[in-house]
C-alpha cells in the first residue's frame, strides 16, 4: 500500500519515538492512558494482572481530546481525577507537555499510553508493545505473588507469530478500515480483517486461550480489540460484514476474558463510546453516541471451561 493509503488514524499511535526501557523502581513512573484506546488498554492490562498497580501510578485523560494550537491532545480533567484539569502528581494539563519537556524540538504526534518520569515530568516511553512485555517481563522484582507468565518461553516464537497477524489484520486492520481513504483500501482493509477473524474463530473452538492453556501476551494483543468491536468498529470504522457476537467462539472467548478477574475491571464502556464516536468528528459529524449494545450480554454464561485450561495456571488472579 502507499502511503496515502494507509494514513495515521487520529486515536492510534504514531510510530513510538520514546522508547527508552526504564528500570523497574516502584513510584518512579506514571502510566498516562486513555479508558477509550486499545493500545493503552493493553499495558493496562500488563499492569492490572501484573500487580503493579502500587509500583507505577496511572493517570486517566478525558475520554475526548482537547484542541489546542490546532490540534487534538490528550488532557487530564475534572471527570478522570485531576483537579482544574492539571494532573495532581505531574502537574500538567495535557500529555504533550510530558513530550515537550523529554524532546522540546518533538513536532510528531501524542499517543497515549505514555510512560513518565514523575521527578523530571518527561516522557520516557510511549511504546505500547514494549511497555506492555517489559511490564510482565522486565519488572519481575514487583510482580504480585501469583502473577501469569504472559510470555512462557516454550511458546515464544508461537506468540510472537500471532501478534504479527493479529496487529496488522485485527489490531491495525480495523483503523484501516475505518480511515481507508478509498472503496478499493477500505475493502482491501476489511476483508483482511474478517479472513483473520475467521481463523482465529476456527483456532478458539477447540482451545480456551490463544496459545497454551493458559493467558499470554497474544490474549492481551487480541482481546482489546475484540471488547470494543460490536461498540464502535462495527458502526463507526464501517467493519460491519459480522459482529464479534455472531462468531460462536470468539463471541465466547471474548465473554470468557470480561468475566476473569482483571480485565473485564478495565473497561470503560462510556469512554470507549464517547472517545470514538464523540471524539471523531470527521467520522461521526453530528458526535452523536450509541447507545448499545447492551453490556450486560457480556455477563452471560460462555461455557469454556469445558475446552479445559485455566487463566492463571499455577498463579493466581490479581485481587482488589
């Protein structure tokens, strides 16, 4: 594809230009994310089953950017936690600030998730991908007793192989899709997307997990995408050749996660709704939000534990 043809969708990431790997120190860091996007929902994740919630601090911006200067930024405000808008521990209003003071000559965009070094307020990492692995394999020394292995090295390579897949038809397919500028890219997009999750709904009736019998890092990659498929992909990126919710075993598999302790806790159905399609006025001009579906089918029996396999292995969940 050329480069007109694949153009930066506003609430995903540019390529990570922060990727410098912290070293583990409880209190030094402040996760900044937004409830609405599927990259920050990742390393969320990564935190939350990790239990590092009392090691890195985490910051929620307003489910809708803020103009500034011309352009769209994430901003912390009254509705998320921060007092006058200004976050209460880094002391400022908008992310890019976090940007401007680690590289004050940066002119690219602002993505959340966002590492920051609270003493110095300056961005450290905006690299969802390695911000999540390093959270579950880099930060061990304070990991919860019980926390999941995301990465087992016996299924390394075959983890490695799905997030590939997953990220360029499903994770990124879906942005595609919905920002192609085209009929010719948008259908290239979608029909990528839907052959993907075709074999993945084939792959998930006969297995519990993605890979192995347990969670890991490729459940983390998927499932994001999966939670908000039916509330804004179907309807506002146009993916809409089948709902998540008519796939048997994806449909299942999606239910089955919400319902293990420590992911279905990290979902904001409000922000997710309210940051696509009130927070896209180019996709939605008249910014008016759907109402459904209704969340409460998510609670409903899946019956997987019938395919064997646990979420946590010999660990166990994360409490609180």
């Amino acid at each position: 594809m050329t480069p007109a043809e694949t153009p930066t969708p506003e609430p995903g990431p540019p390529p990570p230009h922060f990727r410098y790997a912290p070293a583990p120190e409880p209190g030094r860091y402040r996760l900044v994310i937004n409830r609405g996007c599927p990259w920050a929902h990742r390393v969320v994740l990564a935190r939350r089953l990790m239990g590092l919630e009392t090691a890195v601090s985490m910051a929620e911006t307003d489910p809708v950017r803020e103009l500034i200067d011309g352009d769209h930024h994430w901003v912390f405000s009254e509705e998320t936690g921060s007092p006058g808008g200004i976050d209460p521990v880094l002391g400022i209003h908008a992310l890019r600030e976090a940007y401007l003071a680690a590289d004050p000559h940066y002119t690219g965009g602002v993505s959340v998730p966002g590492l920051v070094d609270i003493p110095s307020r300056k961005l450290v990492s905006n690299d969802f991908d390695q911000l999540a692995r390093d959270f579950a394999t880099e930060w061990t020394a304070l990991h919860r007793p019980g926390a999941p292995d995301l990465y087992p090295e016996a299924h390394l390579a075959e983890i490695e192989e799905l997030d590939r897949d997953v990220y360029r038809d499903v994770n990124d397919g879906v942005y595609r899709a919905g920002f192609a500028p085209s009929q010719e890219s948008y259908e290239r997009a979608v029909h990528a997307l839907f052959a993907r999750l075709d074999a993945l709904e084939e792959r998930l009736s006969t297995r519990r997990y993605l890979v192995g019998d347990t969670l890991t890092a490729a459940d983390l990659r998927l499932w994001p995408t999966l939670i908000r498929f039916d509330v804004v992909y179907h309807g506002a990126f146009k993916c809409n050749i089948r709902k998540i919710s008519e796939y048997p075993a994806l449909w299942g598999y999606t239910r089955d996660l919400f319902q293990t302790p420590g992911i279905g806790d990290t979902v904001n159905f409000d922000h997710i709704k309210r940051s696509y399609y009130y927070g896209i006025p180019g996709l939605n001009p008249g910014r008016l939000v759907a109402v459904g579906p209704d969340p409460s089918e998510l609670l409903t029996p899946h019956g997987r534990e019938a395919l064997g396999g646990r979420p946590f292995g010999d660990g166990t969940p994360p409490t609180g």
